[in-house]
C-alpha cells in the first residue's frame, strides 16, 4: 500500500501517524488533479463550449460518487463544501439561524472538535452538553428534551475515537422533535457509512482526510431540510433570475454553492473515493482496529503512561499522555526519529480538559500504516520518555547544586 503513495518514496524513513489530522495521497489522487489541469481544465456549469461540458460532467459525477458513498439518496442531497468545518458552519448559519427561536436548545457534547462547537456557539441559541464517562463514552441517555431542537456529534472523536452509537441517538432526537448533525471527519475514511440507515439529517466529512485533496468537503442534508434552508452566500451559479431589487436562488445543492467551485479538487476527491472504495471500507477498519490493538497492548507496557479514552468502540486513533514527559518534548523526540504524531490540545481543548488534560500526544493509523511501523513508534514512546525522564532529572539535580 505504501507503494501507491509517493511520499514514502520521498521519505522512506518517513513514520506518518497523524492521518486522522491529515491523511497522505496516493498516486492515482494526484493524477486524477494534476490531469484536470493540464489537459480537461474549464469553468462548470457556465459554458457550452465542449471542455467545459466535460469538465461539469466530470464534476457531475463526483456529486454521484460521493451520493453512493454515503448512500444518500438523491444527489441532491450532497453540498460540495471547503470541508467539514465549513459545512457545519453552514448548517449553522443556514438552518439554525432560520430555523430555530429564542428558548430553543443546541445539544452537543465534551468530546467535540473545535468546528463542531464554536460554530454553535456563534449562533446565540443556549447550549447544552453531553458528559463523558471515565471511559470518553458519552452518557446521552435522557439529554435530549422537548426543548432540543438541534443535535450536533462527533460519528468518531478526534481525541478518545469513541464511536459514537448515531442511530440511535438519530431516534430518541427525533421522537424529541430535534434534527441530528453528524461530523463524520473521522469516520468517511475509514467505516462504511449510510446516512439512509443512521437516519441523521446532516452529514460531514472532509476530502483530505479521505486520501483526497484540502479545501473540498461534503455535506450531507436531507432533500427536505436543504430545500427549506436559505443560501448563506451569494454570488454566480447558485441564483436562478437577478434583478436589482431581487434574486431567486436554484435549488439545493447549488444554492449554497455560490461561485466558481474548486473544480480540480472535487473531481480528485472522486478519485479519492474510488481508491477508499476499491480497498473496501471493512477492509480499511479491520486494519485500522488491528494497529489500534497492537499500538494499545504495546502503550500499556510503557511506565507512566495513560491512554485517554477507553471506549470499547473505538477508531483508529490513540491519545496518550506520559506523567512527567511534555508531549511537546515527546513528539519532537520522535520527529527527530522520523515518527510523524500529533501533540497539543488536538483541536479539542473541552474534551481534553474533561480528563484534566490540556494537552497530549495522539497516533493515528491510514490504510499506508504497517504493524513493524506501529511496533517500531512503541519501542520510540518507551525510550523518548525514559530518555526525556532521565534528562529532567538531570536538570533538577543541576539546579539543586
């Protein structure tokens, strides 16, 4: 599998473990841009001239790829967005800001990503949490009231990588009245997703994190909902008639899709979806959750060190923090040994402060991942916070002297 990405032919040494920030792309993603470019480039659904007919359908069928991808069922229902957080900002300012009045309720929970909070927060409705156990799994059970009309989750977080039970949460919110988001940012690239049967209203997720290329995403809505929103930006291909005094919009999806898109990226996000499928997504989670397993059995040997989340459903990802050892100090320790991790408060900082954390250090595992990698990035986690340990103490002694 490395082979297909050129990166590791770059960067042989390269251990790349933060694929749930980012995630590298294979040879047939860059072909798939690059092509587009050199020899299809033309504007969308603004031209008659033949380039540009093929290049909207090129366009067109992206939409149909990632409508079979989620299993929506219209193409309709799929928005072209610049990523995950851009399509819950658009949720949030399209549907809540029309749909939603003064002592509705906003229901999300500790665990979520930056973009799945501070855009609710910037809606003015009151919010309310969800906790988490000792375990990072959710205790949702009876928070859901007449007065939530919106619920906004995590399908995998980016911290515990709890996953989260959607449909079921889908059903208690609507016999509540409530409509459900879902960021699915880390669930797209790595589980079989069908918003048909997870019954969520809204549905996000990210072209980078898929293999595909940054500033392009996808949101999912329900026919009925995307046509009762109103656009959030105006501008050329998402009107229907302009006069001075008014314009009428298309329908979804166009109407919230104002401007030329990022047409080269879309259609590689298409290849980027065909490459996910083409392994097979039970395929991706069964590697996944086997560098999970054998990267948790070989943390838990390490002295010091806690795992922050523990849910007996869980993605590909693991956070960490080694009492004594700043994760800063650790991920530096092992980029000067070519291990790629993420440290920091992740994106994340409620939820890590809900495990008395403001910062720590997470491993995450893509399709390019091997067991020798994982075992290798153990071996380093145990002599960087011994070697990091030992250095401290040093330096305590110095100073005492």
């Amino acid at each position: 599998m490395r082979e297909l990405f050129p990166i590791f032919k770059a960067h042989p040494e390269l251990v790349y473990l933060d694929s749930a920030a980012t995630a590298h792309k294979p040879q047939g993603v860059i072909d798939a841009l690059t092509t587009f470019y050199a020899d299809d480039y033309a504007t969308v659904h603004r031209a008659a001239y033949r380039p540009s007919l093929k290049a909207t359908e090129l366009y067109n069928q992206a939409r149909e790829t990632a409508r079979r991808f989620l299993n929506a069922a219209h193409w309709e229902e799929i928005v072209f967005t610049r990523g995950t957080t851009d399509a819950i900002n658009l949720v949030a300012l399209s549907y809540a800001r029309t749909h939603l009045k003064e002592g509705d309720e906003i229901l999300i929970s500790e665990m979520e990503h930056h973009s799945n909070l501070v855009p609710w927060q910037m809606t003015g409705f009151k919010l309310r949490f969800i906790p988490m156990n000792a375990q990072g799994v959710l205790e949702w059970q009876g928070k859901i009231t007449p007065q939530t009309k919106l619920v906004a989750l995590a399908h995998i977080s980016n911290v515990t990588g709890t996953v989260n039970p959607i449909a079921e949460i889908a059903r208690e919110a609507h016999r509540c009245g409530a409509v459900l988001l879902v960021d699915g940012a880390q669930a797209a690239p790595h589980h079989p997703i069908d918003v048909q049967a997870l019954d969520c209203d809204f549905y996000a997720f990210s072209s980078h994190k898929c293999y595909g290329p940054t500033g392009v995403g996808v949101l999912y809505g329900k026919r009925a909902l995307l046509e009762k929103m109103p656009p959030v930006q105006g501008g050329g291909d998402m009107i229907e008639r302009v006069e001075l005094e008014r314009t009428t919009y298309q329908q979804p999806p166009l109407r919230f899709e104002a401007g030329t898109p990022s047409i080269g990226s879309v259609i590689a996000l298409k290849a980027a979806l065909d490459f996910i499928e083409g392994i097979g997504r039970p395929e991706l989670a069964a590697h996944g959750q086997s560098l999970l397993q054998l990267a948790t059995e070989g943390l838990k040997t390490v002295p010091g060190l806690s795992i922050v989340g523990t849910a007996p459903e869980k993605g590909p990802l693991i956070t960490f923090r080694i009492e004594g050892v700043h994760p800063l100090d650790l991920a530096t320790w092992l980029d000067l040994r070519n291990i790629a991790v993420r440290s920091g408060h992740l994106c994340a900082q409620p939820c890590l402060r809900a495990f008395g954390l403001e910062a720590a250090v997470r491993a995450s595992f893509g399709c390019y991942n091997t067991k020798a990698e994982v075992e290798k990035f153990v071996r380093l986690v145990a002599q960087g916070a011994a070697s990091l340990l030992t250095s401290l103490t040093q330096q305590a002694q110095l100073a005492r002297c």
